[in-house]
C-alpha cells in the first residue's frame, strides 16, 4: 500500500455536455473524486479498481446531490492511455429544469472513458456517459440521457508537489 494515500486521490470535471435543442440543454461542471488506493491491490500493473464520490448542487434551490460508485483503470499495453468504465448511484432531489416535475431521487450512471495519461500522473479524457433516472414516478417515456464528456484529472498530491 502506498505510504501517502492523499497523494492517490483524484479529482475532475465534466467540462462539457451534449443535449438536446439549447432550451432544454443543462450544461454545468461535476466534480468526481477517486479515493485512495486500488480496492484489489492484486490487479496492479493490469488494472486499478477504486471507488469514487461525488458531491454538488444539483437544483437552481441549491440542494445538494451525491453520488458514489467504482471504478477500473485499465493501462493499454505500453503506452500512456488508459480506459476506465464506471458505474454508480445517487441522489437526485430535483431536475435542474423544473424542480416541481415528477421523477425518480435516484440517478444511475455508466460511463467508458479513453484517457492520456501525464507522468506527473493527471490525465485528459473523453467520456460517454449513460444517465438513467427511471424509477417508480418517472415518466416511462423519458429516455436516459446521453452524455460526452471532455474532462481533465489531477492527483491532488500536484497541490502539495508530491
């Protein structure tokens, strides 16, 4: 194990998203963070499995949403790019669109993501997500939403020049 955890944990963001037409569309910027070490230290050199969360507002009433779920860091061969699919659950109290809709307060998320891999150890990554809030009050209609993501991750040990 790692003598400096904190140096292992990760933080990114959602930069951008893709919609619908620009009157229904809800940019906005996520925080993920990757907590500690690989959850099977086993895999290491092949694979990374970590648990992530999430924490922010998700309502213009300012209520807050969190999420939490696992990750696999996947090296490709040699070279410095990396693919991690994700899945995982959260809170959502409200749609940011209107915040009296019928929905469900549970969100789910899958997401693959193609990354390039710094030495310093922070990445830049394009991702796909599929966001599903499909549950007992929503709408059967409603389909997921699809989201493509452009985000940029730094270990938090670059704030203290580890």
């Amino acid at each position: 194990m790692p003598e400096d955890r904190i140096g292992n944990w990760k933080i990114g963001g959602l930069a951008y998203s893709v919609g619908e037409a620009p009157d229904t569309k809800v940019s906005d910027l996520h925080n993920k963070i990757r907590i500690g070490s690989s959850l099977l230290p086993k895999l290491d050199g092949y694979a990374e499995v970590r648990p992530w969360v999430s924490l922010g507002p998700s309502a213009p009433d300012g209520s807050l949403y969190g999420m939490g779920g696992i990750l696999i860091d996947v090296p490709l061969g040699g070279s410095s790019f990396v693919f991690t699919p994700s899945v995982g659950a959260g809170t959502l109290p409200v749609t940011p669109r209107d915040p009296a809709a019928p929905g469900s307060v549970v969100e789910f998320r899958s997401q693959l993501e193609l990354g390039y891999q710094f030495e310093n150890k922070a990445r830049f990554s394009l991702g796909y997500s599929r966001i599903d809030t499909s549950g007992p009050n929503a709408d059967a209609a409603a389909p997921a939403n699809n989201v493509f993501g452009l985000y940029y991750r730094m270990p938090f040990g670059a704030f203290t020049g580890r």
